[in-house]
C-alpha cells in the first residue's frame, strides 16, 4: 500500500447518538490517525470500511461500534484491502463500462433465450405436473363464466346441431383416433363469430360462426382447429405459462411492480400466435387424414377477417389471417 | 369519527432550522448497479435476488443524505432470501390447495388474509430496524393486533360503505404506521388531516370522470361527424388512438395529483420528537416527471427503469425537509430496546424479511 500523507475531512459518531464530530482523517502505513475533537489512532486490522457503492459515503467502522463518515475516494479501497473490507467482483463489474455493456448485453440475450426456450419447456413440465381435479374445476367453471357472461344457449335447430356433432364424431384424428372432446352449441352474443377450446377438452362453437360458414367443412375446419389446442393442451399451458411470467416478470423488474402486468400480458402474445399456428397445422392434418382440403379452414377465417376490418396488427394475439391462409394452402 | 388532533403549530422561530433532505445518486451510476444485479439475478434463477436487493437498498439509503448525513441499509442477504423462499412457498401452497378443492381454496384464501397483518407488521419492523442515520436505528413499535385494527377491520367498513369510508380508512392507516416509528428515544407523531384526503380523493375522481365524458363527447361527435363509411372507420382509429392516449395522459395527471396531495398531507402533519417535515410535492411536476419516466421505460424497453428511479428518489428528496427545533445531535440510540427487540427476533422470526 503506498503513504497516504494527505488528511481527509471526515465525521467521527459514537454509535449511541447523532452528535457529529467533525474530525480529520491521516492514513500511514500502518494506522489510522484522527485529529481534531477527536484524538486517536486504529492499526488497519481492526478496522472495516464499508463496500464502495456507486459515489456514496463510505464509513469506517471503529472498534465498539463508532464509525467515522468520509466522502468516497480511491485512498480508502487501498485501505480496505489492509483491513477487513475487500473490493469485490461487483466493484469492478461495476467500475468498468466495458463490464457494464456486457452485462447489459448478457442479460438482454439470457432474458431472450430464457423467454424463447426455458419458459416453453417449463411450461410443459409444470402443465405435466398439474393435478387433473384442478383442471376440470377451472375448464367447468371457464363454462360456467362464458354461460353467464358471454353467451346464450343456441337458437339452431337441434338436428342441424346434431348432424354437425355426428359427422365430427365420424372424422378421424391424424393418429386415426376417434376425436376425444365435447361440443358445446352457443349462442355468441358478447363473443360474435367464434370457437374455444377450454382446459378439460370442452370445445365451445356459436351460432353466428356456424352461419357465417358457407359450407360444413369449413365448420368442421374449425372444429379441428380448436381440438389441436386441446391435443396440445394449449389453454393448459397457457394458464401455466401466465402464471410464470407474471412471478418471472416480478423477479426481474421489483422496481416497478405496477409494470409487471402489462410486461406479462405483452409477453404472452407471442406464445399466444405460436398456439395458433400449432392448432392450424394440426387442423390441416386432420383435414386431409379425412381427405378434406384444409383450405376450406383458411376460406372461413378470410371471410371472418373481412367482417372485422383491420387493427393493431403487433397486439393480436392470432397471426396474420393471410400468413394462415398461406400455410394453410389456400389461394388468395 | 375523532379526527381532529390539535398539535402545536409550526412557526420559525430563530431556534429552527430547515435541514433539506437531498438525494445524491446519478441515473448513469445506478444503471451499472441495476445491470449486474439484474444480470446475477438471471444467472443465479432469482437467489442473487436477495443480495441485489440490499445492494439497492444501500444505494438508495446511503445517497440520502440529511444535514449531509447519509442513511445506511443493514438488512442481511439471507434474513431477505428467508422471507423471499416463505413467500414463494406460501403462493405455491395456496396455489396447490385452490387446486385441490375449492374448500380449501377458501379456507386458504382466509389464512392469507388474517395473515396479512402480520405480513405488513414484520415487512416494517424489518425495514425500519434495518435503518439508520448517524448510527442510530429506527425501530416500528405497532403490533400485528393493531395493524390488524386498523387495516382489516377499518376495512370492513369501507365495504359497508362501499368505499365511501376509503379515504378514512388510508388515513388512520398511515397515521397508525407513521405514529409507531421511532427514532433514537423519539417517537414519530403523525396526525393528517382526514380533510384533505377526502378533498383529495374526490379531487381524483372528479378528474377521472370529467376525463372519460370529455373523451366520450369527442369520440361520438368526431365519428358521426364523418359522412362516409370509410371516413367513419378511419375517425373511428383515429378516435380511439387519442382516447387511448388521452385516457392515459388522464390517469398520469389524476395520479399525480393524488400522490402529490396526499404526501404533503401525511408528511406536512409528521413530526419526529420536537422536529416537524415540511413536504411540497407539486403536482404537475410529478406528472412530468412519470410520464417521461413511462415513455423511457417503454421506448428502452425497460433499461431506463434505474434513471426513473433515481429520478424520482431525487425529487422526492429535494420536496422534503425536517424543520428541526434545535440541533439533530440530540438522538440517542435506545440500548434497552435494542436488546428487548433482538429477544423478540428470536421469538418471532423477526429477522425476516417479507416486504418486497
């Protein structure tokens, strides 16, 4: 360590009061020296300095629980490593700009890699893990909200509805399986033209999409669609995968809880397109396993598109219609 | 409703003086801070947390500085890791039983309920006795059965009144909380006036509503205003872009408003022994400063966080000051106390801590 020969101002506390005393502060070789109200000297080894934290006061902590207050410098590092203190990794992780951009860079890319690959695959794990009771009391009770809130019982004719349900039974699932679901008919009101697949294997169709539909293949386009989702246990997962994000997204930004909602909500979106995706290719298999062209699927959901009219096209949580359609097979 | 508490009025006299709070910290400077830890957060799955935490803590305690004094942050790393891992398993239980039968899920959901109050007892005492100024600690001398008081059963009756009594209630809250502080052999006293949160609060609404009839009066007459289909779509956008910007400005604006009047409040009617607070938050500078805050944080996708924090810590320092009666030199550390809440420790787990 080299002589420090300058003084530095400082302010001595007893550790029982907040009287300030102020003092100056001598470092040689071997001691600490104080000068002014008071007068004494401390060999370096029974003394700790606090851990240098950006610019901020340091405190040399005395014997019995005084501390003396200096302003942050270079000179008491030399010390601290003399003393009880240390200028650890994170001092210099800190110090060193180059350090601090590839911090930044790293975490960017480990959040990048955790969202693109981690959360998946825990996601499966966790939705592997979860207690078949528990699903079948949210799927009943996601019924129970849609019936109260969303739709009404359905105004088609029962045989319509049943000749729908037989010739769905009749199809095959891509493995050659007979389709394991229930379909429920909904009058949509709130929901409009549209088809959900819940939790249990419930699928939920409505009158205004079976009318919309210009034929019953491209009804049961749909239907495929929707039992991709369950195959894939999309809303399982997707339950899941909230649920990790908002205590992921917690962990990450704990300055600013009130955020973590939103982050969450915009996360998912992505994961949310993917599903479709995953349920379109699904819906296309099973079409042509039933020797039916899938684009009778992408016809309805052009039609669906043109009904709606445009939007904020990042913040939808369905790909683009024409990306769809594409993969598909339909011509446009 | 006893509301009124007649305390000494604060008048200069030659024997005070204004000691201005002021915080020291740079944007650039915490940015590295923030970084790392965020970097061995991800890198340890969340335990660095803990450790991040203190170092944050320290930052923002030790560029606080009164009368050119900075605070000190003692939490322990592992006290924090503690009550991260009981509040992590806590959620998973509570998850788990939901789960499992909705009787359960009830009977867990009162569980965490009556909880509460012992979460927010213990997430102060922990964080009070984990500051200190000069060397003298603060210490949180309210109990899990007043707490309880007045954050459970004082909410009750804001159901009852179906939120009517909310004003009352935040504000015997915090005069609970603010009351119970101590420092150095002297007791905090805090006796905000319910007045002004009720002006306040309505205030808030008042600026909500008038918001939300302001933007539908614009968006029905901009729409039917347009003549042909395709105009009425585009307005229709064009409409909801500024509703939605509007609609956000609003809710920066009424919440600033809020903030500002209600912090003033609280503090303003604060005293600690003889000294009293003075605290002028202004409300449209805080709403600058959120929104630009908001705007950083969203344009950088979120590495502006540290400089919005740093900027607000050093607002809200530069609107605070302690109008001291006499000299700051006076605090003494409680020796008694300090031993007979360390055996309370170890009865009560109270070295963890549950805040967050």
């Amino acid at each position: 360590m080299s002589t420090l020969a300058s003084d530095y101002p400082g302010r001595y506390f007893d550790g029982r009061s907040t009287r300030a005393v102020e003092v100056r502060v001598r470092c040689d070789d071997t001691m600490l020296h104080l000068a002014g109200e008071v007068v004494a000297s401390w060999p370096y080894a029974q003394l700790q300095i606090s851990e240098r934290i950006g610019r901020s006061q340091r405190r040399i902590l005395l014997p019995g629980g005084a501390f003396i207050e200096v302003g942050d410098g270079p000179q008491w590092d030399g010390l601290a490593q003399t003393g009880g203190g240390h200028m650890g990794l994170l001092q210099r992780l800190e110090a060193h700009w180059q350090a601090v951009l590839v911090s930044a860079v790293a975490t960017v890319l480990l959040c990048w890699a955790a969202y693109i690959w981690l959360l998946p695959l825990s996601v499966e794990w966790v939705s592997r893990w979860v207690p078949e009771t528990w699903v079948s009391r949210l799927s009943s009770e996601s019924l129970d909200l849609l019936d109260r809130v969303y739709t009404a019982p359905s105004t088609l004719p029962a045989a319509r509805r049943e000749a729908l349900t037989a010739t769905f039974a009749s199809w095959r699932t891509p493995d050659g399986r007979p389709p394991p679901y229930r379909l429920h008919f909904r009058q949509g009101t709130r929901l409009g033209a549209n088809a959900l697949a819940l939790l249990s294997g419930d699928i939920v169709i409505t009158d205004e999409l079976i009318l919309k539909a210009k034929d019953d293949d491209e009804i049961l386009g749909v239907l495929a669609h929707e039992l991709g989702h369950v195959h894939a246990r999309h809303a399982l997962r997707q339950t899941v995968q909230g649920a990790l994000l908002v205590v992921l997204a917690n962990l990450m930004l704990g300055d600013a809880a009130d955020m973590t909602g939103t982050v969450a909500g915009l996360l998912s979106l992505r994961y949310s397109r993917d599903f479709e995706r995953e349920a379109d290719d699904y819906a296309a298999r099973m079409m042509r396993a039933n020797g039916r062209d899938p684009a009778h699927l992408a016809h309805l959901l052009q039609r669906l598109e043109q009904g709606n009219g445009g939007g904020l096209d990042y913040f939808r949580t369905h790909p683009l219609t024409e990306e769809r359609a594409h993969r598909l097979g339909a011509t446009p | 409703m006893n509301d009124v508490v007649f305390a000494p009025a604060v008048t200069a006299t030659p024997a005070q003086q204004e000691h201005q709070f002021e915080f020291t910290g740079q944007g650039g400077e915490y940015f590295r801070i923030w970084i790392v830890n965020l970097l061995l957060t991800i890198v340890t799955l969340g335990l660095y947390s803990a450790w991040a935490k203190v170092r944050r803590e320290q930052y923002f305690h030790r560029n606080t500085l009164l009368d050119g004094s900075g605070f000190e942050y003692h939490g322990q790393p592992w006290s924090i890791l503690k009550g991260r891992i009981i509040v992590v398993a806590a959620i998973l239980v509570y998850n788990l039983l939901g789960g499992l039968s909705p009787v359960l899920g009830v009977a867990g959901m009162i569980v965490l309920l009556v909880a509460t109050p012992w979460i927010i007892c213990q997430a102060i005492r922990f964080r009070a006795a984990n500051t200190s100024w000069r060397g003298v600690h603060l210490s949180f001398t309210g109990t899990v059965g007043g707490v309880a008081r007045v954050y459970l059963l004082n909410g009750l009756l804001v159901l009852v009144t179906l939120g009517l009594a909310g004003p009352w209630w935040l504000n015997r809250f915090q005069t609970y909380l603010f009351s119970n502080l101590r420092f150095g052999g002297q007791q905090f006293a805090a006796y905000p006036s319910l007045k002004a949160y009720y002006r306040a609060c309505f205030a808030f609404l008042l600026f909500m509503v008038l918001g939300v009839v302001a933007i539908g009066v614009v968006a029905v007459g901009g729409v039917s205003g347009a003549s042909t289909a395709a105009g009425r779509g585009a307005a229709a956008m064009l409409m909801a872009t500024m509703v939605f910007g509007f609609y956000i400005g609003m809710y920066f604006f009424a919440g600033s408003y809020l903030r500002a009047r209600l912090g003033n409040a609280l503090w303003n009617d604060t005293r600690v022994g003889p000294h009293a607070f003075v605290s002028d938050l202004r409300a449209r500078r805080l709403f600058v400063i959120l929104l630009t805050n908001a705007l950083g944080i969203v344009c950088t996708l979120g590495l502006f966080l540290p400089v919005a924090k740093v900027r607000m810590a050093r607002y809200r320092a530069a609107t605070l000051s302690l109008l001291a009666a006499g000299s700051l030199d006076d605090f003494v550390a409680e020796q008694e106390q300090q031993v007979r809440a360390l055996g309370e420790q170890a009865a009560e787990l109270l070295d963890v801590d549950l805040g967050f």
